[in-house]
C-alpha cells in the first residue's frame, strides 16, 4: 500500500523536471519571437524605407505560415516522430532567426519570415501538447495556467529587451541573441529528457472502431462525439480580437514613440509584465469560483482605457498608466479564455484547444498588424490606438450580447419546464 500511495503522489506532481524543461522552453521559444517582433516596423522602414503596409506585411506573413503549420501538424505527424519534428522546426526557427539580419530586402525579409512561421508554428504546437501530456489530469488547468504564463512574460519582457538591445547595438546583434535563445532549448530538450513517449499512429491502426473504446464509452459510433467542439469557436473569436489590440502595441509602439518623441517607449513592456504577472493568479481564482464574466467584463474596460490613454500619451508618466492598464486586462483575459476554452472541452480535446487558443492569437495578430497599418497610414499611430480601443469595445458588445442571449433562452427554457410541471401535475381536490 505504501508504494501505491508514493506512485500515486508521484503521479498527481506537477512541478516535474520533464514540465519545468518544457515551460521553460516556451519561455525561450516566445522569447525570440517578441524581441524581434517589436523591432521590426522600425528596422524595415529605416533600412528598406519600407511603406505602413509593407511593415505590416513583415508581421502578417510569418502569422499566416505559423497558423497553416499548425493545421498541417496533424498530418506530419503521422508520417514522423514528434520529437523530431520539434527538433526540426526549432533548427528552423533558428536559421531563419540569424537570416534576418541579411534579407536585403523587404521580399527576401518576408520570405525569411514565412520560413519563421513554419519553425515557429510547429514549435508553438508541440511544446504545448506534450506539456499537456505530462500535466497530471487533476492539475490540468493549474498547470496550462503555470505553462501559460511562460509565454505571456515572454510578450511582455521581448519587446523590452528587443527594442533596448536594437538601439543600443543594431538589428544584427539582436537576431544572434534571438537564435541563441531558441538554441539553448536544445540541451535543456534533450539532457531532461523532457520529451514525453509520444508514439506516433500507424496508418493501418483503427482507433476510432476498436471494441473495448466503443464498450468503454458505453455509446455507438453514432452517439460518438465530434473531434471539433464548436463551443471553442467564440472563446476564440474574442481571443482574435484581444490580439489585434495586442499587435497594434508589437508593430508600432516603436514608431509612436518616435512619432512622440519618447525614447523610453520600450519601458510600456516592463510594466505591463509587472501587472501581468500579479493579475494571472488572481484572475484565475476569480475564474474558478465565479466564472469567465467576473473576469472578462472589468478587464475588457482596463484594456479600453489602456488604449485610449495610450493615444493620448505625450510622457513618461502617461506612457506607464497605459502598461499598468494593459497589463491587468491582457494578463487576465488571455488565461481567462484558454482556461474556458479547456474547461469546456475533454481531455483528448486539449491539443485542439490549444491550438485554437495560439492560431487565434496568430491570426488577431496578423489581421491587426494590416488593419491597423492601413488606418495609420491613413491617419496617425495615436488614432490608430484609438482605434483599439474600438475593437475592445466590441469585443466587450460580442461577449455581453453572447451571454444576454443565452440568459434569455435559460430563462425561456426553466419557464417552458415550469409550465410543463404545473400541466403534468394534478390539481388537488
């Protein structure tokens, strides 16, 4: 009995040496992608004299690659192993990371950034997938919250570093930093063994018509249910739309601060990862014992004043409200909604789930590095967070509309039940 108890004890650990590689990893992987994210807008439109546009495609391009990647994942892992696989796209992402420095212009720059995408997609899929293999099942949403807050202190601390070490000492410097980073996942991969025993299927395997998984779940093949869960659809939709706003700040808070003459811009990432960071587990016991509203609601309305006090934003002061702001909405929404996209799907669904939750923050990103492009060429980068501010307030209007319709066919349905009730019982004599 003793041994059974100390396996069991050591099955429900989450803090594994196998989870801490792997966090620690995405940390890395997210890493490089944000310190060269930020600089980008500047970089290609002082070295290619690039046009809103073009910068924009810079960012658009490489989420595009990364969001196709993802969809293909499922097929090239049937033909190879999944620890080679994210091998090879992290060679990928590393090559492509040096190769930026020496792209001489802006068609090379976006072919390079599309090779990115791929590295970046199959990273981005499978370090998440095998955390969640080796998250024991009690522990899942604690442990993709832990794994989650790897890549948003990545988000928040890249850019910093990013834009400090690109006008300290050039773009050049910046990409070798950005491949050491994700060339250091290697021995910390391989010498903790981080690697899970995923066995890829065999093509002549028939999981879906065995006998013991169709007596086990005690349904037919026609009560099975579906591999896509449609409820993951809106949660991810907001997601998309959170990341617009969060890829107006990536693709040109660098160029509003030239635009306001504020040399510290990239002090607005320090300060968003501090409140990130004190936001996350807070916003996650919230979640837990009240439910997504309590969360989504008073965060929607930080990321709205974040926005609009940014515009307005002439100093240093001003500049930092904006962060601390952004930082509390962005730091709780974002677990918020994949912890709800996890909570309402199985087990066997969390890969899909989280490679819904990523390609939605991709694609949000991608579409607002091109939308908000567009209205700053049209106008300027402080109506261009306007703007923003905008798009969080629908995304506040979606969310408040979703759930007025769906307390208004609860209550429908608990009266349709009531009137049912008092017909089928007898009056008293």
């Amino acid at each position: 009995m003793a041994l059974s108890s100390n396996q069991q004890s050591e099955s429900e650990r989450l803090w594994t040496r196998s989870f801490i590689s792997l966090t620690i990893s995405a940390f890395l992987l997210f890493l490089n992608l944000h310190m060269l994210l930020s600089t980008f807008s500047s970089y290609v439109k002082n070295e290619f004299a690039a046009s809103d546009l073009q910068v924009s495609l810079v960012t658009s391009v490489f989420a595009g690659a990364a969001i196709l990647t993802r969809f293909l994942a499922a097929g090239l892992l049937r033909k190879m192993s999944p620890n080679v696989l994210l091998l090879v796209g992290l060679v990928i992402a590393a090559t492509a990371t040096v190769l930026n420095s020496v792209a001489g212009s802006v068609e090379a720059l976006l072919l390079v950034r599309a090779v990115y995408g791929i590295g970046f997609g199959i990273g981005s899929t499978l370090l998440p997938t095998f955390a969640s293999r080796i998250i024991p099942i009690r522990r899942m949403g604690e442990g993709i919250g832990y794994f989650g807050l790897s890549s948003s202190l990545a988000m928040s601390i890249g850019p910093m570093i990013g834009l400090n070490v690109m006008r300290e000492y050039g773009f050049t410097p910046l990409t070798l930093i950005g491949m050491t980073a994700v060339l250091m996942m290697f021995p910390l991969l391989l010498l903790t063994r981080a690697f899970p025993p995923i066995r890829p299927a065999k093509p002549t395997e028939k999981p879906h018509h065995s006998s013991h998984q169709l007596q086990g779940e005690g349904r037919s093949k026609a009560k099975q249910r579906p591999a896509f869960n449609r409820g993951l659809v809106f949660p991810a939709l907001l997601n998309m739309i959170l990341a617009i706003t969060y890829s107006g700040l990536l693709s040109f808070i660098a160029l509003f601060g030239e635009f306001v003459h504020l040399e510290q811009v990239g002090l607005f990432f320090l300060f968003n990862a501090v409140t990130i960071v004190l936001i996350r587990p807070v916003s996650g016991r919230i979640f837990d014992t009240k439910g997504h509203a309590a969360v989504l609601i008073p965060a929607a309305l930080l990321v709205i004043a974040s926005m609009l006090v940014l515009s307005f934003t002439t100093t240093l002061p001003l500049l930092v409200l904006s962060a601390l702001l952004y930082g509390l909405g962005f730091g709780a929404i974002q677990p918020t909604l994949q912890a709800w996209m996890l909570r309402i799907s199985k087990p066997e669904q969390y890969g899909a789930a989280n490679s819904m939750f990523y390609n939605s923050m991709d694609f949000g990103v991608a579409v607002g590095a091109v939308l908000l492009g567009a209205i700053a060429s049209r106008t300027d980068y402080a109506v261009m967070y306007r703007y923003s501010a905008g798009f969080m307030g629908m995304f506040l209007l979606c969310y408040l509309g979703v759930q007025l319709v769906k307390q208004t066919r609860r209550s429908k349905h608990k009266a349709h039940i009531n009137d049912t009730s008092s017909i089928d019982t007898p009056s008293s004599s």
